[in-house]
C-alpha cells in the first residue's frame, strides 16, 4: 500500500501516517501493520482514500527482509494482506513524517522519542494508547463524515497525548508487546491475538466506525 509523503512535522496535509515500530520489522510490527491495513479495509474500503497511510519500521531494522514465516501464518488466519511487505530500519525520515507513531514496548518508544523531530507527543507503545483511547469520549472528536478521518485522527492523537500523565498503565509490563521472534508459532498467534485486540479500539476510534459495521 505505497502512498505519498505523510505529515508529521513536515510534508501533506491531506493525509495522516501511523509508523508501527519494534525490534527488527520481521515480527510484531510487521503483523501490527498488516492489521492495521486489515482493519481500516474492513471499516474504510480503501484507507487511501481517507488519508490514512500504514507503515513500519524496526529499531534494528532487517533492511530488506521478508517478514518471518509465523508472522505470515498469524496473518493469514486473520485473513489479512501479507504481500509485498519488505523490513526497514527506523530512519529520522519516517519520524518526522508520521503523525502518530505506535511501539510495541517502552523501549521503543523511548528510542523513537530520543530521535527528536517533537515526536514525544505523537509516540505511545500501541497498549498505551489503546488504554488512552478508550477513555476519551467519541463524541468529543471530529465526525468523520464531515470533517475527514485525517481530522480525526489528529485530534484522537492530541486527546491522547493530553491524558497521558493522567491515565497510567497499571503495572509496567501492561504496555509491552513481547517479542516472538524464534517462538514457537503458538505464540505467535497469542501475539497476533494480544495485537488485534489493541488496535480494535483504536482503529474505531480513528475512523468512527465500529468492527461490525
């Protein structure tokens, strides 16, 4: 799903870009990506043509590489598009150009934060802003059919960030994603499963329709 330049602190205002980030872009940010991209599908029909544009990167990026085999497996069970994906290493560019970026640990999100380019406002581990999300009231955000989803989502990302310091995680390893990689494909899939009920919540959120729709 290759589209333009996103926002961020620099490029188009017409669109908003969500920057899925981990360890290597082989395993958890590969799959959280592809059902991401599912997701809006289902809600959307085609994301593109709200303006959301869904991508990854790795903190040690396999630059090249085919995700990895389970990952493709956890995929195909939700029947979720697993083509043409090929890892990247996390570079400054895709942080100054996303307008909200997603780790699946603490660490990351510290990695992407120290990088600068003001991402500390737009940077949460995907659990963190799962928690956050499902505290700000849907009516309190742009309406989707009226406004755009690209409004929307940059006001779902400024609510969140405001609710940070007040809504925390009840134990630290609440707003992990564990890694999987060399993990058995049972795993994996209790991996794909801990994912997709995260992002359930804040794909509604972002674009105002429910999973049933």
């Amino acid at each position: 799903m290759t589209a333009p330049e996103g926002r961020g602190i620099a490029g188009r205002a017409d669109t908003f870009r969500i920057l899925h980030v981990s360890t290597g872009n082989v395993c958890r940010s590969p799959i959280t990506e592809r059902l991401t991209r599912h997701a809006l599908v289902d809600r959307l029909g085609d994301p593109l043509s709200g303006g959301l544009i869904v991508e990854s990167a790795g903190t040690w990026g396999h630059e090249g590489a085919p995700m990895e085999a389970n990952a493709e497996t956890v995929l195909a069970d939700f029947g979720a598009d697993t083509t043409g994906f090929v890892g990247r290493e996390l570079l400054d560019e895709h942080v100054i150009r996303a307008d909200l970026v997603l780790t699946a640990t603490r660490d990351h999100r510290a990695q992407v934060i120290s990088m600068g380019h003001s991402a500390g406002l737009r940077t949460f581990t995907l659990k963190e802003f799962t928690r956050l999300v499902r505290a700000i009231d849907p009516a309190t955000l742009p309406d989707a059919r009226d406004e755009g989803v690209v409004e929307r989502a940059r006001a779902l990302v400024r609510a969140a960030a405001a609710l940070r310091g007040w809504l925390l995680a009840p134990t630290a390893e609440a707003d992990e994603v564990y890694d999987p990689y060399g993990a058995p494909i049972t795993f994996f899939r209790s991996i794909g499963d801990e994912i997709n009920q995260a992002l359930d919540p804040v794909v509604t959120a972002l674009t105002g329709v429910p999973v049933d729709h």
